[in-house]
C-alpha cells in the first residue's frame, strides 16, 4: 500500500498525494480492523447480489507473508534476557528493556511461551522454502464460482493448518450474513 501511494494515481489522489510509511498503514488497519470486517462483508453482499458466488464449494489456501522484524529479534524472555547480557550494547538493551517492560510473554496453544519479537510482536519464525523467516502466514477462503475471497486473515504463528479451523468459522459468519440464512446454506468448504 505504501508503494502505491507513491505510484498509482487513484492511490495518490485517494491519499492526496500524501505517502504514508508502511507503519502508519499497519496500525490504521489494526485500528479499524472491526470496521474493515464489516466493509469486507459489505463487498460480499454486492458479490452475491451480481450473482458472482457459486457457494457451494470453497477452497483455502495460504502463502507465506514478510514482516518487518529480525529473526534475531526473536526469542523467549529468557533468550531476550540472555541477549541483553551478551551483546551489552546500551541501544540494543534499552530496546530489550523497553519491551520486557511493555508486554507480557506470548503463549502458544499449548499454554507454553512461544517466542516473542522486538520488532515485529504478531509475527513469528515460519519455515518456508528460503529457510526460517520471521513472517505471518496469510491464508484465504475463495469461492469456486469467480475465485471471490470470502474470508481471509494473516496469523503470526507458523504451521496453517491450525487456522483452518477459524477460517471455516469465519466464512460460514460472512456467508450467513450474505444469505441471511442461519444455517450453512448447503455450501461445502475443502481444505
């Protein structure tokens, strides 16, 4: 989005030429993520009303998202700990400290403590092909009719499988909304 501000011009003439860092963008979609859902859902509706939807079968798949964090970065608090003590340079503990100070420890599903990240605190070290890379799993639910994304998010934890189970949930609360039907409409969603 941020490149685009600086090189499409509906981008630019949305933005009035402004050029928001990638931070700023990061944090207004965060902010507004309620708001965002609700659009998303409104765009559904117009999908659905254009007959665009076949809803009968789904697909879901994932791609592996960069964050804008340092894998050396990453650690439990006692890694973090240990990090401060090691490379002692005051820039670097201060961050450290400051960190420790604001946030609680991140757990995993299996109430364990999963590493956190100074940088980049939603991300996480994900394996892929270019080896382990502090990134966020971006997955979508797509209808087999036009390819219509109905339900899609980005998880800061590694293996996908885990968030099909979400998405399926998010995609039958969208799908209901669309319908106006309380149960699954006989649609079928293959992961």
């Amino acid at each position: 989005m941020e490149q685009l501000c600086r090189t499409n011009i509906i981008m630019k003439s949305l933005t009035a030429d402004s050029h928001p860092h990638f931070t700023v963008l990061a944090d207004y979609i965060v902010l507004m993520k309620d708001e965002i859902q609700r659009l998303f859902v409104q765009l559904l509706l117009v999908c659905e009303e254009l007959d665009l939807m076949g809803k009968t079968v789904f697909a879901i798949d994932g791609c592996k998202l960069p964050s804008n964090a340092a894998k050396e970065w990453s650690g439990t608090f006692a890694d973090l700990e240990k990090k401060k003590r090691i490379e002692n340079i005051n820039r670097k503990v201060k961050r450290i400290d400051a960190f420790l100070k604001n946030n609680t420890k991140k757990m995993g599903p299996r109430k364990k403590e999963v590493q956190s990240n100074i940088t980049d605190n939603e991300s996480a070290k994900i394996k892929s092909s270019k080896g382990i890379i502090q990134r966020y799993n971006g997955i979508a639910v797509a209808d087999e009719k036009n390819q219509i994304i109905v339900a899609a998010e980005a998880f800061g934890r590694g293996q996908e499988q885990r968030f099909f189970g979400p998405l399926v949930e998010q995609t039958e609360k969208n799908l209901k909304t669309v319908t106006g039907e309380n149960d699954s409409g006989g649609y079928r969603v293959f992961l």
